[in-house]
C-alpha cells in the first residue's frame, strides 16, 4: 500500500502541477513533506512497537495512512496536499519499520535473505503496479483518484493485520530518548528543507545555514548516542562492518539509484512528450525486473557472495542512470524497456542485499534498533535523492535560460545520480569477500 502510493503519485506529478497552476519541479515537496515526515517519526517505531505491541502499532499506522490518503484525494492547493502528504508520511513512518520487525523476529536466520527477499517482492509488487495504474487513472480520470485508492486497500490491510499478524511485545520496554528524538527532528528537518530549498535562487543563503544546522546536529546526536545506553538512533552498530555497509555504501548508492522514480516520469510525459499511460507502462519494465530477480536472490547470493554482487551491479547501476538522459523522442520503445530492464535488477540486487547483510552479524535484540536506524538511513536517502534532483533541474533550467524542462535538462541530473551510484562502490570494496556468508550460504575457506 505504502509503495503503491508513491509510485501512483510520482506518474501523476505533471497533472496536479497543471491542476494547481505550479511550476512541475515545484511539485517535489509533494514527494519531499511525505519523506521527510516519515523520516523524522521513523526513529519512534521500535519503541513503540515495544510499548503498545507490535501489531497494535502496525494497525494504527494503517489508519493513519488510509485517512490521510482521503484528506490528500480531497486537497485543493498544493499546501493542502503537502500538509496531506506530511500527516501520510508519519502513518507511513510504522508500516515498513515494523512490517520488517515483525518478519524479522518470526524467521530464522538462515532464511534471512529469503524472508528479506520476500518482503522486498511485496514492496516492490507496488513500484511494479504503480506506474501504470496512476498512468491510466491520470489520462483517463482525475488524479485525486490515485490516493483515494488506497481506501479499500488500507481497509483490507487492517482486516487482516489484526487477524493474522502477532502483538509480540518485550516485558519491559525501555526509556525513549527524548532529548535525541528532539534532536533528530530538527537536524532531518533542517537538512532535507535545507536542501530542497535549494531551488529557490534567492534563498541560498537561508538554504546554506539550514544544511549547516542539520550537519550540526547529526554531530551532536552521533556523540550522545555513543555515551547512552537508551539512545533514540543506536550508532554504535557503526561498528559492525555489514551493518555499516548498509548505512555508508548502501546510501551513497541510493542517492544517485533513488532519484530515477522523480525523474523518469516528468522526462518521459514533459520531456518526451508521452502521455501518463504509456509513461507508466515503460516504468513498468524497470519495475518488473526488481520483482522477476527476486525468485533467483538466494541462488545468486550464494554463488557469488554479497560484496561481488554489490561492486557488480554498483558499475551497472552507475553507467546506465547516465543513459537515461540521452533518451530522445524518437528512441524505440524496445530500447528503453531494456535499458530500464537492467537497471531495476541491477538495483534489485543491490537493495535487496543491503536489506539481508544489515542483520547478519547482530544479536536478535539488537534488530529493533537496527531496522529503525536502516530504514531512517534509507529514508533520509531517498528524500535527498529527490531534492537534489529538483536542485539539479532548476541548475540546468536556469543554465539554459529556459522556464520549461526539455530533454537536455534531464542529462545533467542523471549524470549527478549516476556518479553518486559510482561513489558507492569504494564502500562496497572494503567489506569483506565472505561477509553475511552465514545468510547467503557462501562457501567461506577453512581456516
């Protein structure tokens, strides 16, 4: 449900910015207040998943979600819509920290890969359905539509949730952290605004300060963290080499990977001209290879190893994000549905290992504390992508001297996604050949 709603709303962008009579980049903060909303309550889930139970708090998240979907359907002006897509975002917060929680604390870890794996075809089943779906509803019906959808489906999740997930819950949860809590809104506030705020030529320096404030406080938070034991984000898992893997390598990488959900629906419908159906089913493609590659995870896994995969697809990844702004009008379809084919299972791969080596050296009761701070990592990532994105956009507008994007804006912001995907490999060469070999089933030499 969670990532059926992003991928819908992505496609329909260029529709609600001609409806709201906003300039298309502008329609960033769309994307940006549900992220950064659902960043800032992320580090909140484990505890309380452990202070009302699990399921109780996966259930209340749904709620959340599904009523802010209606009042998002319902909006009128942009602010009604961010301020929509924020109340979405702190739903949002739970649903995928817990799910993973709760998966997690039910499978054994030799099926961590095969669990994570499914887990990730189940997020993935909504990037695979979205694109087309919000493309049809968009050409064919109003906008709004792609978030009251998700009325019958937060419904459905509910019923079941409360039918078959477990309220699993430790016999005494700790203390929360509100002074790092405190600190961490405003610092992932600062940052990520800071960022997207970018966009406007005449803020630079307000934009400057917010980015420095944010810095700042992820300095102040690493070294509380370090000095207590009940610390709302738990850095000392830094100093685990696959968990920081995840945290270092794993978010330079989707950085550059996680702006291609932003930027291929305005290149392909403002770009090149196509309307949100055809759009959504190119997006398709891409999206059907994260899925078709998950059937495979364990059995490739095993062969090569975590690191091999990561360096692999990391250089895949990093030469064809830069293709993507070559994409001209009359390039064949064929040819986009493969380049769009390699790049969802080379990113697959990559995603779906990070989810799995995270855990493979932690004690069970660390997980918790483990998937709040992957997730926020992953986040943070994400939402950055986007704003930097955005930045990049309006650089190359304001280079050209034009007021609508056009193909030739699109090259240098895949080109900067591609080179962040490419930085992320030194990371992934550091860690160690047979690292998480107890998960994938690697073959590690005696001795």
């Amino acid at each position: 449900m969670q990532t059926l709603d992003s991928t819908i709303v992505a496609t329909a962008l260029p529709k609600m910015a001609e409806d709201f009579g906003e300039p298309p980049v502008r329609m960033s903060l769309v994307i940006v207040a549900y992220l950064l909303v659902g960043t800032i309550f992320i580090p909140v889930s484990t505890w309380v998943a452990d202070r009302v139970g699990a399921n109780v708090a996966f259930c209340g998240s749904i709620v959340v979600f599904t009523i802010a979907s209606l009042l998002c359907g319902l909006s009128q002006t942009l602010w009604q819509l961010t301020a929509a897509r924020a109340l979405q975002g702190a739903g949002g917060a739970l649903l995928f920290p817990v799910g993973r929680l709760i998966l997690l604390r039910t499978a054994p870890r030799a099926k961590y890969i095969a669990a994570a794996s499914m887990l990730a075809l189940l997020a993935q089943s909504g990037p695979m359905v979205g694109p087309p779906v919000g493309g049809f509803i968009t050409t064919f019906g109003s906008w709004r539509w792609v978030f009251l959808i998700n009325l019958p489906f937060g419904v459905a999740a509910l019923v079941l949730s409360a039918i078959y997930a477990t309220n699993f819950r430790p016999a005494s949860p700790g203390r929360f952290d509100w002074i790092g809590f405190g600190i961490s809104s405003i610092s992932l506030s600062a940052l990520i605004y800071g960022v997207e705020l970018l966009t406007h030529a005449d803020a630079f320096g307000t934009a400057a300060a917010l980015v420095a404030l944010g810095l700042a406080g992820g300095a102040a938070l690493y070294w509380l963290s370090l000095r207590r034991s009940d610390a709302v984000i738990d850095f000392t898992l830094l100093r685990t080499p696959t968990f920081r893997v995840n945290i270092t390598g794993g978010s330079v990488f989707r950085l550059g990977s996680s702006a291609a959900p932003f930027l291929l629906p305005l290149l392909f419908q403002l770009g090149l001209g196509m309307n949100p159906l055809v759009s959504g089913l190119l997006i398709l493609v891409s999206a059907s290879g994260m899925v078709c590659v998950r059937f495979f995870m364990v059995r490739i896994f095993r062969t090569f190893g975590f690191r091999q995969i990561f360096i692999a697809c990391g250089l895949v990844t990093g030469i064809t994000m830069p293709i993507f702004g070559f994409i001209a009008a009359d390039t064949p379809f064929w040819q986009i549905g493969v380049l769009g084919l390699v790049a969802g299972l080379s990113q697959s791969l990559v995603y779906s290992g990070l989810n799995s080596v995270v855990y493979a050296d932690l004690a069970p009761d660390r997980m918790g504390a483990a998937t709040s701070l992957s997730q926020l990592s992953n986040q943070v990532t994400n939402t950055l992508a986007v704003a930097i994105s955005a930045v990049v956009l309006n650089m190359s507008l304001a280079w050209h001297g034009e007021t609508e994007l056009s193909v030739a804006d699109f090259r240098l912001a895949f080109l900067v996604a591609g080179v962040f995907v490419l930085a992320s490999i030194p990371f992934f060469v550091r860690l160690d050949r047979y690292a998480g070999s107890e998960l994938s089933g690697a073959r590690r030499p005696a001795g």
